[in-house]
C-alpha cells in the first residue's frame, strides 16, 4: 500500500484559462491547472495505488467505477471546454508529477495549440439512427422493396404443382432477397444521413455501431457518427437532424442526437 | 434525443465512444495511460471492441443479431427519439 500521488490529466487548454476546481476522479483531490507557457493542463492527484495498471485492469471492469471515472473525466474537460476549447486525453492518462506534466505542454505544444485552434468554437455531437428492420419490411410491402417481392412471388404459382418443396425454397429464396434489398436501403439512408449531417459540420466521423449490451437499444444501429459542429452552425445542424427525423418516422427509423461534447474525436489521437 | 443541460445525464456508451479510445494521445513521461493497459479480460474487451472507430469512410455495419437488450447499468442508454422533434435545447453555460 503506497500513498504515493500520480497526476490525473484530462486536457489541455490555452494558458489564459483558469476553469474552476471541482472534485476530481478521485473524489478526495479537487481540480488545478499547471500552466506551461501559453498552455495548462487541468489535473487532479489520484493514489497510484489506486490507479496503477494492475489496480486499473481490474477496476475498469467494474461498470459502476467506470461509469464514474468516464463521468467525472468528461465533466472536467467539458467544463474547461465550455469556457474556451479544451483537448481532451483519453480517460485515466497519468503523469508521475508537476514536471511531468509540463514536459508533455512543451514537447506537443505546437500539435496541442494547432488542435486548440481547430476546435474552439466547436461542439462533438453524437448522431445515431436505429432501425427497426421488422416494421421497416411490413410497411414496404406496396413499396419499390416490395415489387421485388411480388415479382418474384409469382414465380412460385408454376413451381407450386411441381412440388411443394420447391414452392418452399422459392419463398425462403424470395424471403432472402427480400431481407437484403431492406439492409442495401438501411445501408444507403444511413450514408445519405451522414453525407447531409457531415456538410453541416466542420468534420465528422463514422463510429462501430454500439455494443447493444451497453447500449440497450432496439432495432439496428446503421448509424453511428460523430460531428464537429461550429456553435453558430449549430441551428443547422439540428435542424437537419429534425427533418430527417420527420421525413422517415414512418419508416421506423429513429435518430437519437446527444451532446454536446468536447471534442474527443477531432483533436487527433497518435503522437507525432 | 439526450442533451446536457436539460437535467438529464449522456448516456454512458456515448460517453464510452469518446473517452475510452479517443482524445489527444500526449507524448513524454506517462505512467499509465489506458492505450498502454494490457486489457486482458473478456467484458471490458467486448466493450472497448463496441466503441474502437472504424474507417470514416466505411459503411457501419449492420448488426444481424436479435438479441434482448440487457441493460447492464443504471447509466442505461436515455435516448429520447426524435419522432417528434421539437424543444430548443438548452445548453450547459
């Protein structure tokens, strides 16, 4: 057992700055900021006994530690992005100490103003669309998706006295082609979706759909993307969002819009 | 649709697309960042393979499982749908 501190960083922000303290990560330490320059980290101490590899292998496998940890991190760095911009780190990135830390502002300072810059002003935001393939399917019957089938539902009336097996295949052959042209549809809407919502923002980014055991949600994520929205685009944005929205609520599909967040995805993620 | 600001919380696996595998990767003298943690055991694996980013340009690929939800924690997912979008959202100052 060692109480040896470590320094929790979760962003870098213009020197200029001063974000107010709030309790960290490890609710025992509040927030400071260590400046380098025209560049600050806002940190927090964390027992490295607590947050050493070992202890956090384990540790993040408990959803009720991660949950915090991740919560605690994001407020930190939206809050300091909230007041001007904020690169955030990647959750649990700790320093040894104070010296560390500005080592880290001088060595990227060049990478970590340009990513500043970049993104001041803007917002990440969160778009996904869910499908529910089984309403979507129900309610192109009379539709272009259903013409495919009744044509080739006709088929079967000549192969019905042949054979009833043969009668089966051609339905379960009809069913699949069926199944597929629905999927190529999805597969297209949700490109179509990105392509309009990505000409709204400054960048975007297409992400794995969700883990459904996280995530809890229904139907098919075709969607899952991530966008850097100027502030005063942002009207646009949303706006865009909405009309697709009511353009395809018939179709059942559902466009789930959240953020804002600081921009996790739009400050580059490899060293130089 | 889920917005801060408006009294309710992000969701936790949108929080997880974000913090977990992206943010500026910082060089120097680091003592443990996430990236360098040998993530060894199963659930946390399937978890951060649900949130890595695939190609900007690539299509999502489409889940073809139907399996039940199983909500897993109390931060479950609070989408709120846009089937009828409206409210101006407020921001967090």
């Amino acid at each position: 057992m060692s109480d040896e501190l470590g320094l929790y960083t979760y962003c870098v922000i213009d020197g200029a700055q001063v974000p107010a303290s709030r309790a960290g990560v490890d609710e025992q330490h509040c927030t400071s900021v260590l400046r380098d320059g025209e560049l600050a980290a806002v940190v927090s101490e964390v027992p490295l006994s607590e947050f050493s590899e070992q202890a956090l292998k384990e540790r993040l496998e408990d959803l009720t530690f991660l949950e915090h940890t991740a919560r605690a991190h994001d407020e930190v760095a939206f809050d300091a992005h909230a007041i001007d911009a904020a690169c955030p780190l990647p959750m649990c990135t700790i320093f040894a100490g104070p010296d560390s830390v500005r080592d880290m502002l001088a060595r990227d300072r060049e990478r970590l103003r340009s990513a500043l810059e970049r993104i001041r002003g803007h917002d990440e935001w969160s778009v996904k669309l869910l499908a529910d393939r089984r309403n979507i399917a129900a309610g192109s019957q009379q539709s272009a998706v259903g013409s495919q089938r009744s044509a080739v539902g006709s088929q079967p009336s000549a192969a019905k006295s042949s054979s009833p097996g043969h009668a089966f295949f051609e339905r379960k052959r009809a069913q699949r082609a069926h199944e597929r042209s629905v999927g190529a549809a999805l597969i297209d809407t949700a490109s179509e979706l990105h392509r309009t919502l990505a000409t709204h923002a400054a960048e975007s980014r297409r992400l794995k759909p969700q883990n459904r055991a996280i995530s809890g949600h229904q139907g098919e994520m075709t969607l899952n993307a991530t966008y850097l929205v100027a502030r005063e685009r942002w009207e646009s944005f949303a706006g865009c969002v909405e009309s697709f929205a009511a353009s395809h609520a018939e179709r059942a599909l559902n466009v789930a819009l959240s953020g804002p967040f600081a921009p996790y995805n739009f400050v580059g993620s490899s060293p130089p | 649709m889920s917005l801060r600001g408006d009294g309710r919380e992000v969701a936790l696996v949108d929080l997880l697309d974000r913090v977990l595998t992206t943010g500026v990767v910082v060089a120097g003298d680091v003592t443990i960042s996430l990236a360098d943690i040998d993530l060894i055991r199963l659930d946390l694996r399937v978890l951060l393979a649900s949130v890595a980013s695939i190609d900007a340009s690539g299509p999502a690929a489409l889940e073809l499982d139907d399996q039940e939800p199983a909500v897993v924690s109390s931060g479950e997912a609070r989408h709120r749908m846009l089937g009828a979008p409206r409210a101006e959202p407020e921001r967090r100052p």
